[in-house]
C-alpha cells in the first residue's frame, strides 16, 4: 500500500492513501521543482512513495481495470500551510478537462462561468494547468495550445486541448492546478520503499 506525504521544509504533516501500480514509479529518487520560486511564501514538499510489492516481478494483476492515478494540487494551501492535494483515478484516452470535471475538481477558478471560458473548444485559454509528473502519458502539445501558451513554461497545458492516454494507459500524473493563481510553491519528490523494511 503507498502514500502521498504531504510536507512542508521536510516537516511530515499527513499522510493519504494512494494505491501507486508499480510500475508507476521508474526511478528510486527524483525531484520536479516548478518554475519561478516564491522566497517569501511557503515552500511545500510532495512525496510520492511506493510500498506496494504484491507481486515481485512488476507484472500487473489482469483482473484490475487499467486505470491512471491523478494527484491534483490546488493554487491554495490547507489552513495548516500544506499542499492541498485530491487523490483520483479514472480511465485513459479521455481530455484532462472531462477528468477535472467529473472529478470535481477545480480547473476555471475565477473564469468558472460560463460566459468567461469556451467550454472545452479551446478557444479561450482559461483551463490552463501546469503538469508536474506524467508528461509522457500525454498527446503533444495541439496548435491551440502553441497559441494560447507561447509564453507559458512547456508543462504547461490547456486541460481540454490534452488527452491522457489510452483505455488501457496506467501510471501517475502530477496536476498543479491554477498555476497563474498559484500561491505557493512546493516540490514533488518520488522514493521507494521497501515494504520488509520497519518505517
């Protein structure tokens, strides 16, 4: 079974479950830092960690629907200054915009009506999200991406113009949402653990 620790300056705050596939996680340590670093504001820490050992050889269990695990990171901190992070799952080979949705996450913020953004045609640039972790379960950037996010860092993306994978697509990817309105910076970090091993 894995988690998703959520600290700030190296300081544990809580720990949510987050059943990680193995083979989500291909290297032991790294770290995602997102652009232009806030000295004044808090400085978060997510880690992903990886217990999860059913099955020693990697191979995943047929009898689970392939799924992809989402982590998404709201442009506001907890009242306890840690990343506010919403854990969901949903199938491939849809748009990010349906998977923010459905989930009930937030993707507009303040052009949440529906006068203020295109509904999903691409048109208005409004569903801009930075993605942190799971770049290539992604289509390319579309033309109207190009065009909406000349200026904007390259994990930078139009939820409704990108598809995440396909029906039968698994892994992890790290969603910063709102990253315009975003209030503080974190960092993502991914380590495994051996499970034999006392935490």
């Amino acid at each position: 079974m894995g988690s998703l620790q959520l600290s700030s300056c190296g300081s544990s705050f809580c720990s949510l479950p987050f059943n990680l596939i193995n083979s989500t996680i291909a290297n032991s340590h790294s770290t995602l830092r997102p652009s232009k670093p806030l000295s004044f504001l808090s400085r978060g820490k997510i880690r992903a960690v990886s217990t999860s050992q059913e099955n020693p050889s990697g191979a995943i269990d047929p009898e689970q629907p392939p799924l992809v695990d989402f982590a998404f990171v709201s442009s506001v901190l907890l009242p306890d200054q840690t990343p506010d992070v919403h854990l969901r799952q949903a199938c491939g080979g849809q748009k990010l915009r349906n998977i923010m949705l459905d989930s009930n996450i937030d993707l507009y913020g303040p052009y949440a009506r529906t006068l203020l953004n295109c509904g999903g045609v691409g048109t208005c640039g409004t569903c801009m999200v930075e993605v942190v972790q799971g770049k290539e379960l992604l289509n390319p950037r579309t033309g109207k991406e190009k065009e909406h996010l000349k200026k904007k860092p390259k994990n930078w993306r139009l939820a409704c113009q990108t598809t995440v994978g396909k029906p039968d697509s698994r892994g992890l990817v790290v969603v910063q949402q709102l990253p315009e309105w975003k209030a503080h910076e974190w960092r993502y970090e991914e380590i495994l653990v051996d499970p034999s091993q006392p935490s």
